[in-house]
C-alpha cells in the first residue's frame, strides 16, 4: 500500500496548493471586478488573455516533458532543470520581442501599453520558476510547492486590497502581482538551493537539442491550444467591446478554475503513470490507471455541472457583482465544459508519456480552427452568448479528437464507461423534474443522494475493479520507481 499512501499525502497537499489557488483567484476575481467595473474589468482579462497568450511561445509544454523525463530517470534532473531554464530564457527573449512589436504596431495607449509589458514580466517570472516546480512534482515533494503557493496568493490578495483601498489605477493590478511572482521566484530558488537542486552550471548542447525535440510538439499544441482558449475573448473584442469580453469571459475564468479536481490527480498520478509508460508491454497497466480515473471523474462531473447551471446567475453575482447579472446566461452554457475538459486533461498526459505529442499538434489546430469559425458565426450574430456557444463546441470535438488517439494506443479503452453514469443522472433529473414543491436548493441536495443511490443500485463502483487500480500503482507504478 506504499504507493497509495504516497499519492495520497500527495494528493492532500497538491489540494491545498490547488484550493488555496482557486479561492485566491476567486477572492481577487470579486475585488477587481468590483474596483474596475465592468469595461475596465474587460480590458484586465483582455490584456491577460493576450499575455497568456504570446507567453505560451515560452511555455513549450516544457513542465510537462521535464515530469516525465525526470520521473523515468532520477539521476537527469540537474541537467533537465539547467536544460529547461535555458531554452525558457531563449524563448522568453523571442515572445517579449513580439509583445513590444503587438503593442507598438497597435498604437494603444501608454496606459495599456506599460500594463501589458508589466504582465508580460510577471507571466515571465511564473515561466522562469517552471523547471523548479517540475523537479518537485518529479520527485514528489509536494509540501514545496503547497508552501509556495500559499504565500504567494497570500500576498497577490493583501497587495490587491491595497490597490483597491488606496485607489492606485489600473497599472497598479499588474505591478502588484508582478511583485508577488517576483517573491515566489526568490523562495523557489531558496528551497530549490536546500535541496540541492542544482541550475548554475553550464547546459550540454545535447540535452537541450533532447529536451527541445521532445518539447516541440508539445509546445506547439499548447500554443494552439492557449489560442482557441482566447479567441473568443479576441473577436468579442474586435466585434463587440470590453463589456462583453467581460461578461464571457468572468464566467470562462471560474470554469477554467474548477479543473482544480483534475490538476490535483495529474500532479498526484503523473510520475507514476509516467513510469507505466516506459515500453508498450506496460501499456495495459497505464490503461487500467487512466480508465479507472476518467471514470470517476465523468461520475464527479455530471452532479457538478447541474449544481452550476442551476446556480449560475447567483454565483456570479456573488463572485463579481451584480453588474455581471448577465454573466448567468454564459455560465450556464459554458459549465457542460467541464466534463469534457475534465477527461481530456488525462488524455492529454496519456499522449506525453506514451511519446505520442505529435498527435496533441493535430487535435489543436483542428479546434482551434472549428473555434474562430465557430466563434465568427455566432459573436456577430449572439455576441457574449454566441462565443459560449462556440467554446462549448470546440471543447467537445478537442476531447472527442484525444480519446481517439489514447484509444489507438491504449487497446481496450471505449467510452462504454459513460453510459451508466447518463442513465443514472438523467433518471434523477426526471424525478426531479416532477418534484416541483420543493426549494431549489433542496431539491439539489436530493438529487446528489438520488444520484449517489442510483449509481449504487447500477453497480457502477466495483471493488475488483478498485483493487486492480491499487495493485497496479503498488507494484508496477512504485516498482519502476525503484
């Protein structure tokens, strides 16, 4: 049971990393939106969009490959860290040329322009403490990164007060976390130097040709990736204005941070099914992992994502006020993401550890096209509605894409999973259709228990199923790692 513990304990402190993430990021949601307003609030998420953006030319996938590779060889972390912080700094220089050519060309104001450099900075400090991060989830020491994010998101929120107490302008949201991801750098380098986690010598132009090969593909797919991610928000902006990037793109951000769920169990489960992908005779064993994963997190998913449809308008208004009343209507279309974003995150990860990235570049670039078509249609037409419409979509044919290609590989995997969740919970929403004397959140709290009932009832947990799952990490996922 060594290996289940692990990733248990790993799992508690990856959830407290990752919880103290999405309150911060809610809490400062709800401070900004109402600091800035709604227009305002549109240009913050527009030039953070765009930043995010530029930088994923940085990003590579590079702290994905360096977990595999780390984990499938212990003794390469010095040279993979030296490796990745120099094709980083490399690609670091590239993108801050192409911000400085954006901003320039643009003509925007001076206001805008210093704001986007400045975030620009600060999205390059998070890149440059990557390979770091990646050397402590390799070698599972959690605890590092939990402590990290606390503090940081600690102080992100009291300096953000501060910007809205003392009424210090809208550069000063930039500045702020600039400072912020500043000292989280300095206290990643200070555990990375306790931990003899070496990055000061020179970098051998093999490793970084390896590291820049495997990273390509990758790269290119979270590229593509980060551009269907913010290609709504773009055309609402060039079709529509500030208001309604503001209006999709707040509820957009609150999806985007539900995936907490699937974060933690790739932090917790990626080494080791990194190591289940070292041949293809290991194959199964890395089958019997990502099936039973996916399984229950499709399970998780359908109860949640009724939850937020039902309550979108009033988490919403909570989150950012009721001058995002409107939001509502979009988070109520863009929450069935979630399910799709969800299980793809694992197929994702299968593709890496199996060394088939290349296929990850295919299904980018076909949503991401599916997407700006998508999103042309209905924006003119729809506005913030139409481009919730769009990225709904698009997130189904990306996750359809995926699942076929870890299916190829992976000889066994179907989707026959599935079916007695939906059964199960669309017999709970009929029965709870025809309840109509009961208040809503009531009538919530008994659907999660018909549905819990239901799925009993269906058999749709199996303990041989559980023990294959446990045994399968003790022995193979922890023998590896011996």
């Amino acid at each position: 049971m060594v290996g289940v513990i692990r990733i248990a304990k790993n799992s508690v402190l990856v959830l407290i990393a990752r919880m103290t993430d999405v309150i911060s990021s809610l809490i400062l949601a709800g401070i900004l939106s109402r600091y800035l307003g709604v227009r305002d609030y549109g240009n913050y998420l527009f030039i953070m969009g765009l930043v995010l953006t530029i930088t994923s030319f940085a990003h590579l996938g590079l702290p994905q490959i360096l977990v595999r590779e780390m984990s499938q060889n212990r003794d390469s972390m010095a040279k993979l860290v030296r490796a990745g912080l120099m094709l980083t700094s490399i690609f670091l220089c590239v993108t801050g040329l192409i911000i400085l050519s954006i901003v320039i060309i643009s003509g925007l104001s001076s206001a805008f322009f210093l704001s986007i450099l400045v975030a620009f900075v600060s999205e390059a400090i998070v890149l440059f403490s990557g390979p770091f991060v990646s050397a402590f989830i390799s070698f599972e020491k959690m605890q590092y990164d939990a402590a990290v994010t606390i503090v940081n998101r600690l102080l992100v929120i009291g300096l953000m007060i501060c910007v809205s107490f003392f009424d210090l302008g809208f550069i000063s949201v930039f500045v702020s976390a600039a400072t912020a991801n500043f000292c989280r750098l300095m206290m990643i380098l200070y555990i990375s130097r306790k931990t003899n986690i070496e990055y000061i010598h020179g970098v051998e132009k093999n490793d970084l040709v390896y590291l820049f090969k495997q990273t390509l593909p990758v790269g290119l797919s979270f590229i593509v990736t980060q551009l269907y991610l913010y290609t709504n928000l773009f055309i609402l902006k060039m079709l529509r204005g500030p208001e309604d990037v503001a209006l999709f793109q707040a509820p957009f951000s609150i999806i985007l941070k539900l995936q907490i769920l699937p974060a933690i169990l790739i932090v917790a489960f990626g080494p080791v099914m990194a190591r289940l992908a070292v041949s293809e005779t290991s194959y199964s064993y890395l089958k019997t992992v990502y099936t039973y994963i996916i399984k229950n997190l499709f399970i998780f998913c359908l109860p949640l994502t009724w939850f937020c449809f039902f309550m979108a308008k009033d988490i919403t208004t909570f989150i950012f006020g009721d001058q995002f009343l409107n939001a509502g209507i979009s988070f109520q279309i863009i929450i069935w993401i979630i399910g799709f974003q969800f299980l793809n995150i694992f197929s994702d990860m299968v593709l890496q550890v199996i060394f088939k990235q290349q296929r990850l570049i295919l299904s980018s670039c076909v949503v991401f096209i599916s997407n700006a078509v998508l999103s042309f249609l209905l924006i003119s037409e729809y506005g913030y509605v139409g481009g919730s419409i769009a990225i709904l979509i698009s997130a189904g044919i990306l996750f359809g894409l995926n699942f076929y290609f870890v299916s190829r590989y992976l000889k066994g995997v179907s989707l026959s999973f599935m079916i007695k969740p939906i059964c199960s919970f669309l017999l709970v929403l009929f029965i709870c259709s025809k309840i109509t004397w009961l208040s809503q959140p009531f009538l919530v709290v008994l659907g999660f228990l018909l549905y819990t009932v239901v799925l009993f009832a269906l058999r749709v947990f199996s303990r041989s199923e559980f023990r294959l799952f446990v045994k399968t990490i003790n022995e193979r996922g922890y023998q590896l790692a011996a």
